[in-house]
C-alpha cells in the first residue's frame, strides 16, 4: 500500500465510482465526477502498490469555520486493514492545516469515528448541511439526527 496522498486529475473517475459502489445502501451519498473534480484538491487517497485507488476521503466546506469529511470510501477487498482510520486521520490533519475550527461527518460508522477522537453531535447545530443536503437527498438530514460527529480542531 503507499503513503496517503493527494488525488490527481485523472483519479475522477475512479473516486466517483469507489463512493458510489456504497450509495445503494445508503452509506454514501452519490457524488459525480464533476463534485470530485471541483474538489480534486480536497481529497486525499490512499493507493495499493499498482497504484489503483482503494480509499478515498474527501472534506466539503461550508464556511471558513465549518468543514465536512465526506465521500470516505473503502475498496471492500480491503476493509478492516485500518486504511478507513488512516484516512479519517488524514481529513483532520487538512482540515486542521486549513485553519478549520471544527470538522463534522455522518456516518453509520460509529464506533470508527468515536475511536479517531470524533463525539457526537447534534446536527441541528449544522443547519449549512440541511440546506445544502435537502437538494440531493431525503435521507441525510434524519440519519444525521442519530449518527453526526464532530471534533474541535482549534
Ligand atoms: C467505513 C469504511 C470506510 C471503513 O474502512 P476500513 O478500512 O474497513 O476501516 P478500518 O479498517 O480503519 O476500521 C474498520 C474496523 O476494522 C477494525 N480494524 C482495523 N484494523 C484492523 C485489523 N488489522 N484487523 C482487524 N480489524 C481491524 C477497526 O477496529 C474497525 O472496527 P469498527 O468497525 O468496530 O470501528 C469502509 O467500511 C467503507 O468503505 N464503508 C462503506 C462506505 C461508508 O460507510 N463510508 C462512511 C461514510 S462517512
């Protein structure tokens, strides 16, 4: 496996479609390859050794003061090897590096974030997300209600 890294051009296609394999259970939201290359430089990945991407994380700003981890993704021959905690480690160190005060997620993965220092949040505290998510799915804003997370950064 190599280093995480920051996401190259030619990687939109194939970060589309590693977040996507997972939206048909409903733990991504889709993303197109038009989000991934608007946000190529807010993403980092992680490579195997033939250079394909097998993770991924994205962070999504709301503000200069709020940021979101999205789009983490895991090729599944590779789940449970600690990349989805490297990952997540990454996202913070950007958004940190960033200036960022706070970096909020959901996910249904909850034991993962609670154990990469994210606690739990009251979405509501993120009506940013409400406005922007109620345009791309019905869903979120009530699975927020039960697994949103957050960690201080400042
Ligand atoms: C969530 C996801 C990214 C996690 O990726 P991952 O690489 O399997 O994550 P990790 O290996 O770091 O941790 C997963 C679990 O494996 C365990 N684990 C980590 N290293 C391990 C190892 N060497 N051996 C056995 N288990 C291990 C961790 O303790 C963790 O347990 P938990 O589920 O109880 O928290 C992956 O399951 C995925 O892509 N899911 C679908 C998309 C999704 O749900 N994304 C989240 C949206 S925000």
């Amino acid at each position: 496996m190599r280093p995480i890294a920051p996401a190259r051009e030619y990687d939109a296609p194939a970060l589309a479609a590693l977040n996507n394999r997972f939206n048909a259970e409903g733990l991504t939201l889709p993303r197109a390859e038009s989000f991934v290359e608007a946000h190529l430089d807010d993403y980092r990945v992680i490579r195997d050794d033939d250079g394909h991407v097998v993770g991924c994380v994205c962070l999504d700003e709301y503000s200069p003061s709020l940021v979101e981890l999205v789009s983490l993704a895991v090729d599944p021959a590779h789940h449970r090897k600690g990349l989805g905690a490297r990952l997540i480690a990454a996202a913070v160190d950007l958004a940190r590096k960033r200036g960022y005060p706070e970096i909020f997620a959901v996910s249904f993965s909850d034991d993962l974030f609670r154990r990469s220092g994210f606690e739990s949040k009251d979405v509501t505290s993120y009506p940013e997300k409400k406005k922007r998510y109620d345009k791309v799915s019905d869903d979120e804003w009530t699975v927020g209600q039960k697994h949103c997370f957050a960690m201080p950064l400042a």
